[in-house]
C-alpha cells in the first residue's frame, strides 16, 4: 500500500511540473525592457537577416505587433526583420514564441509517456482518496493536452531553420535591452541550442565582446541574475560558458559573491557568509578592501530588492 502511495506521489508531481512548465512557456511576460543595450548592430540570425555588423542599429519602438494567436510561421519573417532593425519588443516576442516552439517536440514526447502510464493504471482496489489523486492527475494531463494544443497552433508552420535561429535572436533581444534574453544568453550563450551550434561555429566569436558589454549593463541596471551568474563564473573550478570566457579570479568571484550577500534575506546569509571567508582567506587585505569598498558602492547605487529573491536556489537562466 505505501508503495501505491509512493508512486501515485511521484505521478502527480511529474504530472503539476509539467503543467508549470508548459504553461511558462505559452505566458508571454508584460514586464517592460530593462535599460542598458549597447546600441550594437549585430545580425540577429541567419533567416533573412540583414548584415547589421557594421551599421549601428538604435533601440527603437515599431507598430503593433502581430495577435499573439497568429502562427508563428505566418509571422517569423517580419518579426526577424523589425528585430534586426532594432524593434526591441519584436525582438523579445520572436525569442518567447521561438523558444516555445523549440521546447515543444520534448515536452509532446514526454506528455504522451506520461499520459500512457497514467491511462495504463488499473482503478480496481483503490480506495477513495487513491480514487481523488488519480482524477486529478487526469485532470492535469487534460490541462497538459490543451496547452499543447496551444503550443501546436502558434508553431505551426515553423521549420528547423526558423528554430536554428533560437540563440541568435537571443543575443538580439538581450543587446536591446530585454533583461530575461541577457540572463539567458550570459548564463547560456550558444550552449543553450548546441545543435545550432555546430552547425554555425561562429556564433562563438561575437560571443566573448557581446557578454562584456551584457555584463556592463546588466550590473549598471542593478540585475541580481547576473550578479549571480558573474559570482558562479569567477570562482576556481566553475564550468561553463560564461566561465570559460571570464575564467577563474577569486577576487572578482570575492567581489561579485559580496555584492550578492549585501542584497541577500536572512535565511540564506549564514550560507553566504561561510563562502566569502573562505574566499577571503586566500586574497590579500589590500584586495579584500577594494573589494567591499565596490560592493558597496555598487549596491547603493545600483540594486534594489533581494538579490535572493531575484535568484532563488536552482533558478533557471533562461526561463521565458
């Protein structure tokens, strides 16, 4: 019996993360565009893309944007070019809807699994409460269902090609000032479509001077994701691509991690004060100092809120 209960526990959880999940990925934020692009004009993809790597594009604001109903494949094409010219909400809307439509194929694959066992089930000898979390459960893979069916519309009529352009569009996006698209492509980069990746090796070489000018921004618009991320980047032994470029320094990894614990809740300080004396037993004072004295200016003048909050343990960089 408790092994029944066991499993119909794990069951539901896979079932109400799966609705979670899908329904962030068919939600499309309000928030307004963070400050703080660096007014370069770089392509934003390989799909009719213009060459902007010369000519400087200004962050500016086009007309309406297409009903969010409308298929993605219908609206690909003047989405990519408004986004190229420097239209910042087009570029933020191609990135969730691309980025939605990319996950699409995993999460139709992982439904019909989940949905086979749950169906699979035999309700004979389960008492009533067994009874109630198995109705739930159904009701959660109909909820599922619909949302996939939601996902189906808006991509219909998108190819592969469109959805190689997921990690270009993001760099667009976050060069326009789009804060979710800078976590995303600092904490990621190309990384985040390795596919895309080998097919398009260079997308690696803007990546190195697009995450300096990111970085800038994002301290100077007061962003707890990237302080976060450039605390997990210094320190000796982290992975990554953004790691890989900044490489080890344990006294900017001491720099960004006390920074973060100026803006941290009580509950998570005890933690973060065991790691800055242990990175600050191996720096010198004169690099201690310099240290805490940036931290604090850089926290009074540019961060608001809990860095905590923003960044919860295990948050994902590239949630859209």
């Amino acid at each position: 019996m408790k092994r029944k209960h066991l499993i119909m526990a794990c069951t539901a959880l896979v079932a109400v993360a799966g609705v979670y999940a899908l329904g962030r990925w068919s939600a499309m934020p309000a928030s307004p565009l963070a400050s703080g692009a660096d007014g370069r004009g770089v392509p934003a993809a390989a799909v009719s893309a213009p060459d902007l790597a010369t000519s400087p594009v200004q962050v500016r604001k086009g007309g309406p944007l297409p009903p969010p109903t409308q298929p993605l494949g219908t609206t690909f094409t003047d989405l990519q070019a408004r986004a190229n010219a420097g239209d910042a909400d087009a570029a933020r809307r191609l990135v969730h809807d691309l980025d939605r439509c990319s996950r699409l194929r995993a999460a139709e694959w992982n439904n019909a699994g989940t949905t086979n066992t749950l169906l699979e089930r035999r309700t004979e000898g389960m008492n009533a409460a067994q009874l109630r979390t198995y109705q739930a459960l159904l009701d959660a893979m109909d909820v599922r269902r619909q949302t996939a069916g939601k996902s189906r519309e808006l991509c219909a009529g998108v190819d592969d090609k469109m959805l190689g352009t997921l990690v270009a569009n993001i760099a667009q996006a976050a060069r326009l000032g789009d804060a979710d698209a800078r976590a995303c492509y600092l904490g990621q980069g190309p990384l985040y479509d390795v596919r895309s990746l080998l097919e398009n090796p260079g997308i690696l070489q803007s990546y190195r001077r697009d995450a300096t000018a990111m970085i800038e921004s994002g301290v100077a618009a007061g962003d707890w994701r990237v302080v976060d991320l450039l605390q997990r980047a210094y320190e000796p032994g982290a992975q990554g691509m953004l790691a890989g470029m900044l490489g080890p320094d344990p006294a900017q990894h001491y720099r960004y991690l006390k920074l973060y614990r100026l803006g941290a809740e009580s509950h998570r300080t005890a933690q973060l004060d065991r790691q800055i004396a242990a990175v600050a037993a191996n720096l010198p004072p004169e690099e201690r100092y310099e240290a805490d004295r940036w931290a604090q200016t850089a926290f009074k003048e540019n961060f608001n809120g809990p860095s905590t909050t923003a960044t919860p343990q295990g948050w994902d960089a590239c949630t859209f």
